[in-house]
C-alpha cells in the first residue's frame, strides 16, 4: 500500500508540523513517489500572464481573505471546462516590512490546503507571517474546491479488508473491494479523474502565481507538497523566487520502488517503537520485555479472531490494527496512544485501534468523511499507476515482506491503481533546472519520506540544499529551533550559504 502525505494533525511544537495520513491503496506513501526516468518527460513552460484574483474576507474570519480562482480542465483545451479553486489568504501582519505572497501546500496528495493560511501563525510563526501573504489554496478536485472527488460515503467496506489473504475468498474480495471502489470514483467523478493531475497542478500555481501580480513567487511544501513543488520549479524555474520543501519522496523512484522505501521506513519507526516499550517497565504494552513478541502475536490473533465493536463498524482486524499503527509512525508524539491501544486490543477491547484507523481516514464523529482519500487515489493512480494487473501486483508481495516482514502485507495488497480508467499523465523529470537555490528538509526517523528519499530529491535538483532535522516525525520544520531558523532566513532573504546543515 501506498501512504499519503500531508500536514500532520499532532502538534509538537506552536508551529505545528506537517503529518501525513496512511491509506490503502496500499497505505499511501507521503505522497506516492514519482516515475522512473524512462516513464518522466521533461518539461520547461512557458509562464501565464494576466488574470486577476477577486479577493473578499472570509465569513468565518475578516483578517483573512478568501477566493474563487477559475483554471481549465485541461490547459490544451481549455473549452473543456473548469475548476474552480478555493483559495485562502493570510495578508502579511507588518505591511511596512511585505515581502510578497507565499504558496502553502500541506501534501496528501489529495489535502486542501486552504487550512494552512487559515491556521498561518500555527504552522509558520511570526518570523514569517509577518512579511508574507501566506496564500493556501485547495487543489483541483480537493477540498472545497469544485468540482472535487467524490467516491464512497462509507470507507469500512472498502479499506478494512484483510492484506494478508490467506485464502481464495479473502483474496478475490481483496481484488473485488478495489475494482469497486475504482467504479464508484468512475460514476461519480469521471468527468473530472483525467484532469487532476500534479502536473496540471503545478500549471495552476503558475497562474495563481500570474493572478497575484508577481514575476517570482515563494512557496513552502510539506511531505506530497515537496513533489509538487520540485514538479512546478522545474516546469516554471523562471518563476521560483524561493522554495522549501519538506519531507520529500525520491523523484526517482516509481510505484513500486517508493512504496518498498516507505514499508521499510515504517518497519523502521515501528521497530523503534517496540524496541522502547521493551526496555520500559511503565509502557503499556510492555509485556514482560517483550512487545515485539506482543505485537506479532496480537497480529495474528487479529487475523484469526476480529475483534467485534458494533455491527455498523468493520470487524477490528490486522488491516484496521496496521492502518492505526502506521498511522502512529507519522510522530513519537502518538506512540503512547499506540502503546495504550495495543494493550486495550490484548485484552479484547479494540476501540482504541478503531479510533486510530479512523483518525488516519479523517472520519468525522458523525460518520462521515472528507474527500482526501479519494482525491488521493485519484490523484496518485494518474501520476503513477503502477502495475496494472493483478499478477504484477502480486509479484511483488516476497519483496515487500523482505523489507518489512510487520507491516510489508498492508503496503503490498492493494489493486486500487491497477484498475483505475485514466490514461497515466507521465510525471516531469525533477531538476530544478534555473530555479536557483532549493532548501529540502529530511528527518532521521521518517517514516513517510525517509531521510534517504530527501537527500535523492536534494541530489536531483539543479542546486537543492538539505538541512537533516534529528527527530522521529514526519517532516521536520518546526521540530527545532535550528531548522526554524535556517529555513526562515533561507526564505525572507532567498540566501543560503551552506550545502548541507545538520539540525
């Protein structure tokens, strides 16, 4: 499975960093991974011009600004018809000392990030708030931007199956829970699923870039956010005026390729995570010293026995336990609510899990759910669909338990892609080319965007910069002071004179 990417939901510091979400299709990879250099095209455009931006202040708060910004399905043909894009703007608090608009993106791909200007102090600081506009806007087909995705109003029958089918039946409901939610995304969404591209995105920063009146523009992108900006840098270089990328996947990686890193990121945190309840008597699923024992039999149990909440809900079973594990990885911020859930499940008792899952979903307490999963389906299975068979799924599942013989079952089931209707719009090849400076943030202990898969973005721009932020999170602006500072600077004045810098 593949993990999303996106802001993070826990907060570690006022800042608040930015967390991904995991979704099966396989669980989603802090955003997906892009193409292999064979399968990627490169791409130089020319730059929009002209446009305007009808800004109002917002209902639910007069200091910010809120807009509705039309772009065309499809920049070829633009008779097709159109998005139209929710944007949100946090004007810069010292008009004395403006800078300039800042693009936010929090990742996903599939997240709105019309949130991040809204919640601006939150996520940035005064440093920077201060002298930008922070400009967050919902991408096409996400958010409240319309038209968006839409697929399924109830995700239980359709991601909480079994990923390690031990059986024909378990297997081909596997297959048929895919198939069925690719036909639902089709009736529903099918006028709009070949136009959503992050390609076509990064043409709309272009022109939301054009419509706020500036040459060059700044833009700050988390996890997913990473990907599209390296895509909009090297499709626009003459544009970038600055950018910082955080928790980036490796552009040169594919489908497969990225989601083997992810699965062994996440083994990775996880190991750690168990690792620590071992050595300590007051975790809650220390077990005698050893969780890691624990923990592998509470999986098998699952998978033999699930654990019945109600019978509205998906029965608890190891695709609902590794969902809530995984999602737990993203920071060592909820590993106590891990340690307490999974001795809640010992005990036959798994509504902390479910909880958990739920979260990861962004089901709200009514029962109903955002549109970010499918955005991101649809989003990842047109940049890179993977194998588009079953068989060629399939044949990777001994490599996926090689790297991560926990959680390797839950990355490598997963046939969403495999039956997805849209032509694949190849993803361009990352350079960064005449860009300039690129700052690109990795985290020892990420789980999402593993540190290696940050250095190979940083290699693969023209002149990327790396700062490595020593914590167990995904994405690491925020986590310290240090990476606060060094971005902040890189960002306000467009200057950075070190290669590499350690935080």
């Amino acid at each position: 499975m593949r993990l999303r990417a996106s802001l993070p939901l826990v907060s570690v510091d006022v800042r608040r960093t930015p967390l991904v979400s995991i979704v099966i299709v396989a669980l989603l990879a802090g955003c997906g991974g892009g193409t292999t250099s064979s399968e990627t095209t490169t791409v130089v455009e020319t730059p929009a011009t002209g446009g305007t931006i009808d800004w109002k202040a917002c209902e639910d708060d007069i200091e910010l600004k809120c807009a509705q910004f039309e772009v065309p399905y499809d920049y070829e043909n633009p008779d097709l018809g159109t998005f139209s894009l929710n944007l949100t703007m946090h004007p810069a608090t010292d008009p004395a000392r403006r800078i300039g608009p800042m693009l936010v993106n929090p990742g996903g791909p599939g997240f709105g990030g019309s949130y991040l200007a809204e919640a601006a102090s939150s996520y940035f600081g005064s440093e920077l708030i201060e002298v930008f506009d922070i400009v967050g806007w919902d991408p096409r087909g996400t958010g409240r931007s319309t038209p968006s995705v839409d697929c399924v109003d109830n995700y239980d029958p359709y991601f909480a199956y079994d990923p390690s089918p031990d059986t024909d039946d378990e297997r081909e409901l596997a297959i048929k829970v895919g198939k069925d939610f690719v036909a639902e995304c089709e009736k529903k969404s099918g006028e709009i699923l070949q136009y959503i591209s992050t390609n076509n995105t990064a043409r709309d920063m272009d022109r939301i870039r054009a419509a706020l009146g500036v040459e060059k523009i700044t833009y700050f992108g988390f996890s997913y956010g990473s990907e599209l900006g390296a895509t909009w840098a090297t499709m626009f270089p003459n544009t970038v005026r600055a950018a910082v990328l955080d928790g980036a996947s490796d552009p040169n990686s594919d489908y497969v390729q990225g989601g083997l890193d992810q699965a062994k990121g996440f083994e990775t945190e996880l190991n750690k995570f168990l690792a620590s309840c071992s050595s300590r008597p007051t975790c809650q699923f220390y077990n005698g010293g050893n969780a890691e024992k624990a923990f592998d039999e509470l999986m098998v149990s699952l998978d033999e026995k699930p654990i019945i909440f109600k019978p509205t809900r998906a029965p608890i079973n190891q695709g609902v336990a590794l969902t809530a594990v995984a999602q737990a990885m993203y920071s060592s911020t909820l590993w106590p609510t891990l340690e307490f859930a999974l001795s809640e499940a010992q005990q036959g008792r798994g509504v902390e899990l479910l909880i958990m899952y739920d979260n990861y979903y962004q089901r709200g307490s009514d029962g109903t759910y955002g549109n970010e999963l499918e955005a991101f389906n649809a989003i990842m299975c047109l940049d890179d669909p993977g194998p588009k068979s079953v068989e060629g799924v399939d044949k990777y599942y001994d490599d996926f338990m090689k790297v991560a013989p926990r959680l390797g079952s839950s990355f490598a089931t997963g046939y969403v892609c495999t039956f997805w209707p849209t032509e694949t719009d190849a993803r361009v090849k990352i350079t960064g080319q005449g860009a300039g400076p690129i700052v690109v943030i990795g985290t020892t202990g990420d789980a999402a965007t593993p540190l290696q898969s940050s250095r190979n973005m940083a290699k693969a721009l023209e002149d990327g910069r790396l700062i490595v932020v020593n914590d167990n999170r995904h994405t690491g602006y925020g986590s310290n002071q240090c990476v606060v500072d060094a971005a902040n600077k890189y960002l306000i004045t467009t200057t950075v004179t070190w290669s590499e810098k350690d935080c």
